[in-house]
C-alpha cells in the first residue's frame, strides 16, 4: 500500500511539473514538443521487454510483449529521429 | 541486480525527460535537450535488459528490429508537410503499445495460455490475492483495465486521424445518436472495467473492454475532420501519455508514471491552447458540429461586384513600395508545398530593404506548430515567425499583408459579426492592414463553410490560381522591376 502510495505521489507531481515545463514551450517549437513526447511516451519500451522476454510465461504474453515492443521501438526510434530533424532546421540560421 | 540501482537509473532517466523538455522552452536549447531525452531512454532501455532475470531475447530482439527499421524509416523519409500524419500513427502505436502491456500483464497473472479464442473467453479462477491484497489488487485490475481502455482509444482514434489527414478517408461517419452513441459505448466499456475489477478471473470482460474501445476510437475520430483535427491530435497524444503512466501503475515502474504524466499534461495543454484559439469548448469540437450561423449568410451578397482580382505583376508593384510586409500563410500553403517558394519571396523582398515578417495563428494547418515547422524547412529564421498576440498591433503599419492559403483564422466575421458561428475566435487582423493581397484558387469557403468579407474590402486584392505558381510570379515580377 505504502508504494501505491508513493507511485502515486509521484504521478501528481508529475503531472504539476508537466504544467510548468509545457506551458513555457513557444508555440514555433509545438510540432517538435508533440513528436518529442510521442518518443518519450514510447518508455513503454520498458513494460514491454519485460513481458515480451519472459521465459517463464505463457506464449501468448510473448506475442503480446512482441507486439508491444515493436510499436515501441517505433515510437522511441521515429519520434527521437523526426524532431531532432526538425529541430536541426531550427537551429540554422 | 540490486533493485535499487535499477531504480536509482530509472530516476535518473525521468531526469533526462524532464531536461529534455525543458531545452525544449528555446529554440536554440531544442537539439540539444532532445539528445539528452534520448540518452535517458536508452539508460532506461538498457538498464532493464540487464535486470531481466529468465530472458529469452528473441522476442526482444526481433520487435527491437522490426520496430527500429519501421521508425528510422518513417522518420528519414515523412515530408515536413505530412508531419501531423506521422504524429498520429506514433500517438497510435503508443496507445497500441501500453494496450498490448497492460493485456500481456493481465494474462501473466493469471498464468494460463488459452489455445483458442473460446477458451479465452472461459472464466479462469484466480485466488482473490492474485493481482495483489485487498486494496492493492482492486486497484491492479482497474489500472489493467483502464489502460486497456484508454490504450484501445488512442490506436484506433490515431488510427482514424492518420487515414482522414492522409485523405484516405474523405467522408465523416458517425454514430447514429452522435455523442449519445459514443456516450453510451463509454458507459459499457467503463461497466466491463468495473465487472473486471469484482470478478479479475473473467476474460471475457477483458475482450468485451478491447472490443468496445476499438470501436469507441473509431466512433469518436470518425466525424472529425478537417480544421478540427489540431484538438483531435493533441487529445490523442495526451491519452497516449496516460496509457503509459496507467502502464505504470500496473508495473509499479516510476520511469512510466514520470514520463507518461509529462506526455499526458503536455498533450492536454496543447487541446486547450487549439481549443482557446479556435474559441470552442473541447466538448463542441468531439460531439458538435460548426453552430449554424443565425441567418443564413448569403455569398453572393458579400462578394456580388466587390471582389477585386489581380495580376501577380501588379502585386509585385504594390510591393515594390512597401517597407513592411506581413506573411500569413495556412493549410493551403501546406498543401500546395509552398514554403520554399514564399521564402524566396521573402528574400527579394528583403533585398530591396523590405522588413517582412510572419504571422502564425495556433490553429493554422493541421497540428500544433504545423507552420513553424514548414517555414522552418525553408530557413526562414524562427525569429521571423511572430504569433498571434505579438503580430496582431503590428498590422496598423504594415503596408502589406500576403495571405496564402489561410481563410477562416483572418474572417473579420469573428470580430465584428455577432451571431456568426465562428463570432469570438480570435483572428489575425489583416484586414487593419494598407493592403491585403489574398492568394487563393477561387472564393470557396474555408472549413467553417462561411464566406469572408475580407476577400470583398476595397484595399484587398485576390490572386487566383495555385499558391506555390503565383508567388513564384511575385517574386520573379518583383526581381525584374
């Protein structure tokens, strides 16, 4: 219970800093701070290993995990690529 | 390994997220905080392969691979102007990827491996302990299958947005009942949520929740379209974010909750920020259509013997003498893969001395930030891309305004006509300016479906035919003179 707790803690914070950091991006930099986010949110990576690589568990929960780290990785893999391509055009001047 | 250490570099990650965001605040910083959000993913990635305890790789390996040539190639190869497509189909995957989490989870603690998909949907009995004791368990469950929910939202809304912004969905189809229909299929799949919670051994609650929200992503994106999509995209990259903080919970891993709630909280704020500048409520842009206006506004009315068109050539004359000009582009710009073509323009303009400026409404294109980025393609330097608020005084002095292919975000109808659908959503006042120029293929409404009468003023002169053709024209008209 205590970690709930704590998970949740963490989660409320989260959520004032998230206020904080997003309200101070330009509106220039939007389209970058979406595809950022999408790379970001592609933490699930994380989850998604540890269900897919599971020797121990049913195949099904295999698949799934495959499944789950394939759009992962595409979401780490395309999001942190496409900004930092945009963000390179920028960036010259 | 020590849980501790793994715990101690999951922080450390959340870290990297949160600087990354914050290099974000400034152009210049941009680059720079996406590297090191990069680099808190990969201490997050590694750092949980070497704690896995019985691995078997494959799976691993294969989706790694898959998944990495799939992104790197979409990454390389997506156009500037199709960015909200790609937007959407990662907010998609996202939503597909903390759905296919939260069921592998689920079917880990139950333990069984059904062979076909009717003894899937047989009850299995699991000890009242399994997802955890008393509170913890319940709360379990309902994380597993919110995430379910929210995650089966996100891939198929995504899903939708991607095909109606690639055009390969041109109608809108909705629910017979429109809100209430999508109302009531929340309202079922949030009752098998909670039917899951009483009785966790019951599958088939778990396929009727995927079900439902499949179909409730569809209903919900199905009649959106066009201008709308801005709040859509931005709605769905926040469920995506919560689907990944959910996943945490379910995981009890902080490095999700951390960075899912920032995801969530910076895809809300960007909703509201479309929402405010399209003077709507989030409610009217899911379930409402554009008000009708209270009279109906007659076109002809407005345009009959009042519109004036022009020769890019007399354009060019009219810039020869300007000192400031102001650039307003829109959806149309994107469409007609302008942008290269209104930067040079903007560049003999300069030449001869002319100050010139952008000025971007929030709303203009498809997705937050969609103009930016075209213009930013073309090199025209950030500091020259002014919003809204900053460029709206400025238009009192400006000789003139090039407006190339944007509508509704520069009807004066939103300032001046109460009444008017689109009466109270803030504008780009052009029509303060000397003299407006209107590049346009004809006098078709824009999204709202309204006529413009800033098209019909004395001092606003129309160029007909393709945006990218005409200021091509300007530009070459103006290099001769």
């Amino acid at each position: 219970m205590e970690i709930l707790i704590l998970l949740l803690a963490l989660f409320v914070l989260s959520l004032f800093l998230g206020v904080e950091l997003i309200t101070k991006v330009p509106p220039t930099l939007h389209t970058p701070l979406m595809s950022g986010t999408n790379a970001v949110s592609g933490i699930t990576l994380v989850g998604a290993m540890l269900a897919a690589g599971n020797e121990g568990s049913p195949m099904l929960v295999n698949v799934l995990g495959f499944i789950a780290v394939t759009l992962a990785t595409i979401n780490v893999v395309g999001g942190y690529l496409v900004t930092n391509r945009m963000l390179a055009m920028f960036k010259r001047k | 390994m020590n849980p501790n250490i793994v715990s101690f570099v999951y922080l450390v990650a959340g870290i990297l997220f949160i600087l990354g965001i914050k290099g974000l605040t400034k152009p210049k910083t941009a680059v720079r905080g996406n590297r090191l959000s990069a680099l808190g993913m990969l201490l997050a990635v590694v750092i949980t392969l070497l704690n896995i305890n019985t691995v078997d790789f494959s799976f691993i390996i294969a989706g790694v691979l898959v998944g990495g040539i799939v992104g790197g190639i979409m990454a390389l190869r997506i156009q500037m102007t199709s960015m909200p497509q790609m937007v959407a189909l990662l907010n998609g995957f996202g939503g597909g990827a903390s759905l296919t989490i939260a069921l592998a989870e689920y079917f880990t603690v139950l333990g069984v491996a059904p062979s076909s998909f009717a003894e899937l949907l047989n009850p299995v009995m699991v000890e009242s302990s399994a997802f955890g004791v008393g509170v913890e368990g319940t709360i379990a469950v309902l994380a597993i299958g919110l995430t379910i929910l929210i995650g089966a939202v996100t891939l198929t809304g995504s899903l939708i947005a991607f095909s109606k912004l690639q055009e390969l969905m041109k109608k809108s189809y909705g629910l017979p009942g429109g809100p209430i229909g999508n109302g009531l299929f929340l309202l079922t799949a949030l009752a098998a949520v909670g039917f899951l919670v009483i009785n966790p051994g019951n599958v088939a609650a778990v396929v009727a929740i995927v079900a439902l929200a499949l179909l409730l992503g569809l209903f919900l994106v199905m009649p959106i379209g066009g201008a709308d999509m801005p709040v859509v995209i931005a709605l769905l990259n926040s469920y995506s974010g919560i689907a990944a903080a959910l996943a945490g919970f379910i995981l009890g891993n902080t490095v999700l909750i951390i960075a899912g709630s920032l995801v969530g909280t910076s895809g809300l704020i960007l909703t509201q920020i479309m929402c405010v500048a399209m003077n709507r409520s989030l409610a009217n842009v899911l379930f409402g259509k554009m008000a009708a206006g209270g009279e109906k506004i007659d076109a002809d009315e407005i345009y009959a013997g009042k519109v004036t068109s022009a020769q890019p050539e007399e354009v060019a004359m009219m810039l020869e003498v300007a000192e400031r000009v102001v650039i307003v582009p829109g959806y149309g710009m994107a469409m007609a893969q302008a942008q290269h073509a209104v930067r040079e323009l903007a560049d003999a303009m300069e030449a001869r001395g002319i100050e010139v400026e952008y000025g971007i409404h929030p709303v203009a294109g498809r997705m937050p930030g969609h103009m930016n980025v075209l213009l930013a393609e073309a090199e025209v330097p950030y500091d020259n891309l002014v919003e809204m608020d900053r460029i709206n005084p400025t238009f009192e002095d400006t000789d003139v305004v090039i407006v190339i292919g944007a509508n509704d975000v520069t009807n004066p109808m939103a300032r001046d006509a109460e009444g008017s659908p689109i009466y109270g959503m803030p504008i780009l006042n052009v029509d303060k300016a000397k003299n407006v120029v209107v590049i346009k293929r004809s006098l078709s409404p824009g999204f709202a479906g309204l006529p413009n009468p800033l098209f019909a003023m004395d001092h606003t002169l129309m160029v007909y035919g393709d945006g990218k053709k005409a200021v091509v024209e300007i530009t070459a008209a103006l290099n001769q003179a």
